[in-house]
C-alpha cells in the first residue's frame, strides 16, 4: 500500500478491513496463552514437589518438545494457523505429563534414602512401560483424526499430525533427557522419608467400592447413561459463534431493479447503519455473486446488479458483540426501502439453508413457498427468505413456427440475433485491441435504452436461408413477461432453498432440528426431496466422521494396550475410564453455556487418551505387583497409593495448561474455547473416579480372565515339550 500510494499519488487508498490484522492478533493471542499455559503447569508441579529443581526439570520439557515439533510440521509443510495453534495450545498440559511421570517416580525415591543418580536409573526403569504406553495412547487416538475424510479432513490433517509428534517428543524428552537431569541436579535428601500413607478418605472410599463391586459398577453405568442423555440435550453447532469485528450483509434488490436504486438502497443502509457508534466503515459492491444458500452458496447470480454484500468494519473497542450488533441492526436495515439485507457468516453464507430438489418446477416452487410459510412460525429461526433472487421483468422473444418456416429463418440464428443485439457476442469470437501487454475484447450491442424497445428489437433483421433478411418482429413474438431471475440445479436436478437466520442463543443443530419437524418437510410432495447444504451439512459431515473416528482410535487404543501388557483382557480395564470423562465434559458445556461443536468434539477426543492415561499408571503398576507375587487386592491398594499422586499431578497441569484457553482469553479465543472447556470437565471427572473405579474394573476383568484361562488352556500349544513325568 505504501508503494502504490507513493506510485499514484493522485490516488487515495483507504484501507477498509484486513483479515491479517485478526490472523496476527490471534497468533499473538494464542502465543500467550502457551506462555501462560506453561507458567501454570510448572507452578501445579512446584505446588506438588515443593522443589524448584524438580520443578525446573519437568518444566523444561515443554519447550523442549516444541521444538522438534515445530521441525516437524516445517518438515511437512504446515504452517502457523488456527488449526495447529489448537493443536498446540489443547498439548501444552501433556507435554509435562511424562516429564511429570517420571521425576515423581525418582523424587520419591530420593524421599526414601538414594542417591540420585541411582533413584533416577531405578525410577526411569520402573515407570518406563507406563510413560510409553500413555504416550501411545494419545498417539493412537490422534492417528485416525488426520485421516478423517471430507470437511472436517480439512481441519484435523495438520491438528492430528501437529498433536502426535508434539507427544511423540515429549516420550523422548521424559525417556532421555528428564532422567540425565534428574541424576545430576537433584540433590540427595539428608534424611530418609517412609512410604507416603493414603489419605483416609480415600482408603475408605476405595475400599467400600472394592467391596461392593456389584454397586459400584452398577453406579458407574448410570452415571454413564445419564452422561449420554445429558450429550444428546446439547445444541450442537458446526463452529462457535465468533466475535470478529466485521460483518457481512447479503444485499438483494426489488425485482427489474437498476445500477442507481442500488445505490440508492446502498446508501440509505450506510447512512443508517454508520448512526450506530459499533461502525467504523461500510464497504459496499453490486453487480457481484449474491450470497445465497445452497451447495457452495448456490444461489449465486454473478453479475447481477440486483445483487451485491455489504462489509460492515466494527470498531475494535465496542461494548457489543458480533452477534449482538446484528440483532441490533437487523430492524434497522429492514426500514430501508426497496432491497432486502440479510446477514451472512463468516463462511459468507447464511446461517441456515434448507435446500429442497426435484424435476417438477412448480412442485418444487409450491413447496419451497410453503416452507418458507412454517418456517416463519418457528423461534428458533428468523427472517427466513428465498437463496435465489426474486422474479423480475424481462424481455421473451416466442418464436412463431409458421412464421420462421415460411421465411426460412431457423431457431439457432434467431438467437443469434437477439444475443448479439442484447449482451453481445461471446469474447471468443470478437475482435480485440491490443494495448501494451493486454487484449481488450470489443464486445458490441445496441445501446441501453434500445435493449428495452420493443419496438427498436422487432425492426432487428434476420437472415434467412434465401440470402435475404426480415424482421425480427416478422418471425417472433416480443414481451415483457416475469421470470426467474435463475435456475439452480443441485446433481443435475432443479433447486429451491430457503435461507434463514438463527435464533437469539439457538445453535445450528437445533434449528435444523426444527425446520425438519415441520409438517412440510415430513410429507414433501411426490418427487422433491431436500438436499444436504451449508454448514448443515458440515455439521451431519463431522458428527459422522467423529462417530467412525472415535471407533478407530478406541480399537487401535486396545490393539496397542494389548501388544504392551501381552494380555486381551486387561486393556478391558484401561477402556472401562473412558465413558467417565463424558459426563465432566458435558457438565462443563453445559455449565458455560457452550455448543457440541466442531472445537469440542476435539476435546472429547482428546479425553479419549487422557482417561485412559489413569488407567494405565494404575493397571501398570497393579500387574508389575503381582508378577511379583502380591496378592490382587494388596497389588490394587498399593497402586493406588503408588500412582495417586502422579494421576492427580498430570491432570492439574494439564487443567492449568488449558485453563488460559478455557476462560476466554485474547483473540479468536471463541474457537478454542469448547475445546479446553470440555477436557477440563472430563478431566476432573475422569481422574476422580478412575481412581477408585478402574480399581473395581480390574478386579472383575482379573477374576474372569482367571476362570478363563484353564478353560482354554487345553486348546493352546505349550511353548516346551512336556517332560516324561509330565507326561
């Protein structure tokens, strides 16, 4: 802009809107929240350890994972945008987990009396398999996201990868580099400490639910089925609502209407709309694509002048929202006479289109009107309109066949004519002008007021077969009739849609929800059925895609446990904690008022490898126990004391990770926000109840795999021939 200002300075440039101010302002905004993020999860750890060694050692594994992390999506060629900042900000409070894993386990040895170095051999040996498999566990249920196809492909490709490795780095940052530290920076204590004790509240609870395991399991499933009733009362919604400081308005002008009553309208919304003290610019354009519902905003005129979109700029210091100022601005614009303004969303489409086929025009026409008719009647939509543009005036030439075959004038130079006459000829077959580098066509046709001359039209000439000509007037009918502006045809079928806005506070899927309990839409006619459109079917799209995901990820999760514990049926117990982190993540939806949108849906993914996370320090060490010897409720009991604190120190520093994300704070913080909202609810409940749970889980898994396994075992080769007495 500097460079053209100072080239043209006869020119003046004002600089309307940037969406790169919003993109840095967001980056800037996410950057912080890390910084924040890693503050917090280091203070969690400090809070725990009460030493600032330990503290510096497990913090120093954040940046140390970025690092690698950033290689790689250089590597891959992703770069810094709302998809992988989401990756990173939603990772922070994981990349300390194993580093947190693992200098607990050698703290508490030092605690007892080692020296660190050899607390840190022992340590790092002894909570190796559990690290390992919890990092699998996280890697695994990301690995299907980068695969999942259609729209929400698009944003999970780079979110998936951008997750894995940054947990894949933080394995080898806990394996490697925390135990090295740990060896030579921590110090040894000057007095041996015993083995911590349980809190006697926790001791009770979990041996109450040990012994009444029937109870406890069956406590457990309702709690899972109330979880699963409160998921289905939660409005769902593609994307959060944004509050960005500009707003688009779809623009559609009175049938037959021209350039200047355009402009004319345009101007009376700016004045009006500039009354507001949220507005800062309006920028206006006719004659482009209208805005309309339907497949990639079909609905589309370009070039219409009865079209055209407003970009309404908000001042960046305002007391209203996005939202708010377009309920404010909604009866404003409705005052201005001759067009109709609509509001459009960040995608430029509406918020809702219901897009309605079929290959009977005025069936499709009766029942499009008659859904626009209910659809008026419902609160959870507003102002719902035709996607095309009215039906206007326009000139119809009805060839008369009598007429043409006595002449010799035949259809194909008819049209000729009236196309050459009217809109000129198409570029490739006209002359051009060469001027400098370009090729200007020259497209010629009568001039404006002779387009709309019946009279001037009919005296046109036509060739005939003969080698002579005639009037167009002589072989055609000319009149003014009303007709569609368009015709829109969605797989190769004609199409009507009606757009609408949402509701105050109604999310997309219940508006959906609601326009298709309308009777029209139960008993559409013989032939006409509706088609999947807009973030609708985005929305249906990822809901989907995350169903067959979600599926992916909890099989790869048990074919990995399996290949690490060497069992079938203890991953049964680490699968069990999953079903608990959905009711803390619907509560915490439910409690901020927030959708089950796309950004939420990451995060109950996400809690799918953190529960399971739990479970695996638990099971781990539970099975370690009993290789040993122990017995299984001895093994249960010590597990839980062993592995409380570790369990309960990860899920705070994650939470204080995410807690920057979950409260809102900096730009483009909407859309994050579900996200960290979700997993933090999950996570305190998963965590919570895991840990007295799994415990029970694991019993009845155990105990089953018991009375199994001499069940089986006849049919199951032994590794080494039995000897002679055996025999």
């Amino acid at each position: 802009l500097a460079k053209l200002r100072a080239a043209n300075p006869a020119i003046r440039f004002t600089k309307v809107l940037s969406t790169v101010d919003d993109t840095r302002a967001s980056f800037e905004a996410t950057v912080h929240v890390l910084l924040e993020g890693m503050a917090l999860a280091a203070l969690v750890v400090f809070l725990f350890l009460r030493d600032w060694r330990s503290t510096a050692i497990a913090a120093i594994a954040m940046p140390l994972s970025l690092v690698p992390t950033f290689a790689a999506m250089l590597l891959f060629g992703f770069s810094l945008n709302v998809v992988t900042l989401l990756g990173l900000t939603l990772v922070i409070g994981i990349l300390v987990d194993d580093a947190i894993v693992e200098i607990e386990n050698i703290e508490k040895r030092i605690e007892r009396g080692q020296r660190p170095f050899e607390a840190a051999m022992e340590g790092a040996d002894a909570i190796g398999l559990a690290v390992v498999a919890t990092t699998a566990a996280i890697v695994v249920v990301f690995a299907p996201v980068s695969a999942m196809p259609g729209t929400a492909g698009q944003f999970f490709r780079e979110f998936g990868v951008t997750v894995a490795v940054a947990v894949i780095a933080s394995l080898a940052v806990a394996r490697f580099v925390t135990p090295l530290m740990a060896a030579y920076l921590l110090k040894p204590k000057s007095s041996a400490h015993g083995e911590p004790e349980m809190k006697p509240f926790y001791r009770r609870t979990l041996g109450w639910a040990l012994d009444h395991r029937w109870l406890s399991i069956i406590g457990a499933t309702l709690l899972f089925v109330g979880s699963v009733a409160l998921l289905a009362r939660l409005p769902t919604a593609f994307e959060p609502a944004q509050n960005t400081d500009y707003v688009l308005v779809n623009i559609q002008g009175a049938p037959g209407a021209t350039a200047s009553d355009m402009t004319r309208a345009i101007a009376d919304a700016t004045v009006v709309l500039k009354r507001r003290p949220e507005v800062a610019h309006v920028f206006a354009s006719i004659g482009g694509a209208s805005m309309g519902g339907g497949p990639g905003g079909a609905g589309q005129s370009a070039g219409d002048l009865r079209s055209g979109v407003m970009t309404v700029v908000l001042n960046h210091e305002r007391q209203l929202t996005a939202e708010q100022f377009k309920e404010v601005a909604r009866p404003l614009l409705r005052a201005v006479p001759d067009a109709r303004f609509s509001f459009l969303g960040v995608t430029q489409q509406p918020d809702v289109v219901v897009t309605l086929t079929g290959e009977d025009g005025a069936a499709l026409d009766r029942a499009a009107a008659e859904l626009r008719r209910q659809m008026g009647g419902l609160t959870a939509v507003r102002d719902p309109r035709p996607a095309s543009l009215p039906a206007g005036p326009e000139i119809q030439i009805v060839p008369r066949s009598a007429e043409m075959a006595r002449l010799g004038v035949d259809s194909q130079t008819l049209a000729a004519v009236a196309r050459l006459a009217t809109i000129g000829d198409i570029e490739a077959n006209v002359a051009k002008a060469t001027q400098g580098e370009r090729r200007i066509p020259i497209i010629i046709r009568l001039p404006s007021r002779e387009r709309t001359d019946l009279e001037a039209l009919s005296r046109l000439r036509v060739p005939t077969t003969s080698g002579g000509t005639t009037t167009l007037g002589a072989v055609a009918d000319i009149r003014f009739e009303a007709g569609p502006s368009q015709i829109n045809r969605y797989d190769r079928k004609r199409q009507e849609a009606i757009d609408a806005d949402l509701g105050v506070g109604v999310a997309l899927g219940t508006a959906v929800e609601a326009v298709n309990g309308l009777p029209v839409m139960k008993n559409l006619p013989t032939g006409v059925g509706q088609a999947p459109t807009g973030d609708a079917e985005a929305l249906a799209e990822v809901i989907g895609a995350f169903g067959i995901t979600i599926g992916a990820s909890i099989f790869l999760l048990y074919g990995v446990m399996v290949l690490l514990f060497g069992s079938f049926f203890k991953p049964v117990t680490i699968l069990s904690a999953l079903p608990l982190a959905i009711g803390g993540a619907v509560l915490a939806l439910l409690i901020t008022r927030l959708d089950l949108s796309l950004p939420a849906m990451i995060g109950f993914l996400m809690l799918l490898g953190l529960a399971a996370k739990n479970s695996i320090l638990l099971v781990e060490y539970v099975i370690e126990r009993e290789r040993e010897g122990m017995s299984q409720r001895d093994a249960l009991i010590e597990a839980c004391r062993e592995r409380a604190r570790p369990i309960i120190m990860t899920t705070f520093a994650m939470g204080a990770g995410m807690l920057p994300t979950a409260l809102g704070i900096g730009e483009g913080s909407e859309f994050r926000q579900p996200m960290a909202v979700a997993v933090i609810g999950g996570l305190i409940t998963s965590t919570a109840l895991s840990l007295v749970l799994v415990p029970v889980v694991y019993e009845f898994v155990d105990d089953f795999e018991r009375w199994l396994r001499p069940k089986l075992a006849r049919f199951v080769t032994p590794r080494q021939a039995p000897t002679e007495a055996q025999a």
